[in-house]
C-alpha cells in the first residue's frame, strides 16, 4: 500500500469531478478513481439546457469533458479504472482498484446512480433520441410533441405532469390496472386532460431508426400488440443507487442511497463523504450534484484540518 492520500474521490461525474476541482484549489492533490465509465448519466444525454453558463445548452459528454479538464488544470489526478473493494473499519481507509490498493486519510463517494431500464436493445440505442429518463432534463425538447412515460409510482406522475407542459400528449404506460402512486399525485394525472392511460401493458420494443418512432406494446391480459406513436420515450421506474460496494461499511436508507448528516455530506464514518445522486434521491440534477460534491469538498478540507489542528 502507499503513502496515505489527502483525499480520494470516488467517481468522476458532476459531484466528483466538482469535488476534484475544490480539493485540488485547496492544495489537498485529490486522486479521483473515476472508473471505466466516468461521466455519469449525463453522458447518456444529448444536450444540456439547464446547466447555468450554456445558454445556448451543451452536450452532456462536452460539458463532463470540460469538468474533468478543469480538475485536471488544479492538478488532479485520476485512475480510469473500477473500485473493487472498500475498507472503511480503520484509518487510514482502503480503496482498492484491481491489483492495486490506495489509502487515504478522506474519502469522497460520489458513484452516482444508475435509472433502471426496461432491457430492450432498441431502449439504449435510442437513448438520447427520443429515449430518456429525466423529464426535467428533456422535455423542453418535445415541444407539441406526443410521448410516452412508462411507470405507476409519485415520479412516473412527476414526470407525466411535467410534460405536459410541453407535449401535446402525454401517455402513460402501466403494467397494472392500478397506479403505486399517492392519491393526490394520482388526482393531479387524471386531472389532466393531456394526460392519457394504457393499462395492463408493457413495452416490448422501441420504434425508429435514429429517433423514436413509436413504442410495441404488449397487453398482458390478452397477450395482443399494438403500436403507440410517440416521439419520446421517458423511463420512469425508478433509480438504482451505486452503493453495492458500500453495503455493511456505511448507513444507508432503505432504499439503497447512503445516508448523510443534516447539513453535511458526512456519512456514518467520520472522514468518509457521499456526495451527488448516490445520497440524494430527492432533486436529482447536475446542477444539485455539483452543488454538493462542493460541499464534500469543504467537509472534507475542514475535517482534515480538525484532525492535524484538534
């Protein structure tokens, strides 16, 4: 094992590389374990319009690339390689990457979270081109435009009344008769009169060559198929958090996301961060994960100073 890092970082989306960028100005020299695929959901999304400081929007690949260049200039360093196994039950604290272990005397979690998919080929092809999942990042673009939201809970009625401010329909695909969803959030979707209901189906396969076309979808009580014509496709059935690595180290909600301290991004182990969609299941954005991997950040300068200051 080597020296003890100031700081290790794991993750290279917004909250990391935001991270990187505050460590690294603090003269902490962070090293930043971004993995084989760094970028996060946002290199799965074509443009960016609410991103403040790109008011003509920016692809979401474009506008990692320039967080990562930015870390990199204050002299961050990164390793493109998985975390493989975490030790958290002694300072300083174990990451290990393949064959190699690093230590560290902090350490910032920001792995993200992955939206669940429904597994057609078609869905990640087209992902991007119709296919989405996040209204408030996409639906801008499907102005008078008819779309489709598979999904029975809170955020699949979120995302269906959202669009409605842009689409001139909105139907919602449900596997069920009836919806998860609260009775209010249900009130507020039957309410709206963009708002259409495809009970009892699911989708078997997304339409369109480079953009969507339209949804094959299969009733589940009688088996037959038809097609919904739609040039969007949202996904709506909820998100994954990445915390695998961390389950029996760290406190976590029942759904999976690591719990922070109220006004922190301290976990439940002194010196160990989480920052970005890996502990907030609420907002979701690039912009909130930005946000707080600059939190981490100063949490974890101020910790590090109490600790060689007590």
């Amino acid at each position: 094992m080597s020296h003890a890092e100031n700081v290790i970082i794991v993750g290279g989306a917004c909250a990391g590389l935001t991270a990187a960028i505050y460590t690294a100005r603090a003269n902490l020299n962070p090293l930043v374990i971004e993995g084989y695929q760094s970028g996060g959901q946002l290199m799965l999304t074509t443009e960016v319009e609410n991103y403040p400081g790109f008011p003509e929007g920016i692809l979401g690949p474009e506008l990692m690339q320039k967080f990562r260049k930015q870390a990199e200039r204050f002299g961050t360093r990164f390793v493109t390689k998985d975390v493989t196994s975490v030790d958290f039950s002694k300072k300083p604290y174990a990451i290990t990457v393949e064959d190699k272990t690093y230590s560290g005397h902090t350490v910032i979690i920001a792995t993200g979270a992955s939206a669940k998919m429904l597994g057609l080929p078609n869905e990640s092809r087209l992902m991007g081109k119709g296919v989405s999942t996040c209204a408030t990042c996409d639906g801008a673009f499907f102005k008078n435009s008819k779309i489709g939201v598979v999904g029975g809970g809170d955020s699949a009625m979120e995302e269906a009344i959202f669009l409605t401010k842009f689409a001139s329909e909105v139907t919602l695909i449900h596997r069920r008769k009836e919806l998860r969803a609260s009775k209010i959030m249900q009130e507020r979707a039957f309410k709206n009169k963009k708002i259409k209901f495809l009970w009892d189906s699911t989708i078997i396969d997304v339409l369109g060559k480079d953009q969507v076309s339209g949804v094959l979808v299969q009733n589940i009580l009688t088996q037959k198929t038809s097609t919904l014509e739609c040039e969007g496709l949202f996904l709506a059935i909820g998100h994954t958090p990445n915390t695998e690595l961390f389950k029996g180290q760290l406190k976590m909600h029942p759904n999976g996301y690591l719990i922070t301290t109220l006004a922190s991004t301290q976990t439940s182990v002194p010196g160990v961060f989480a920052a970005g969609d890996v502990q907030d299941f609420t907002f979701r954005q690039a912009v909130t994960a930005a946000g707080s991997g600059c939190q981490a950040a100063i949490d974890c300068e101020r910790y590090l100073h109490e600790i060689e200051h007590p």
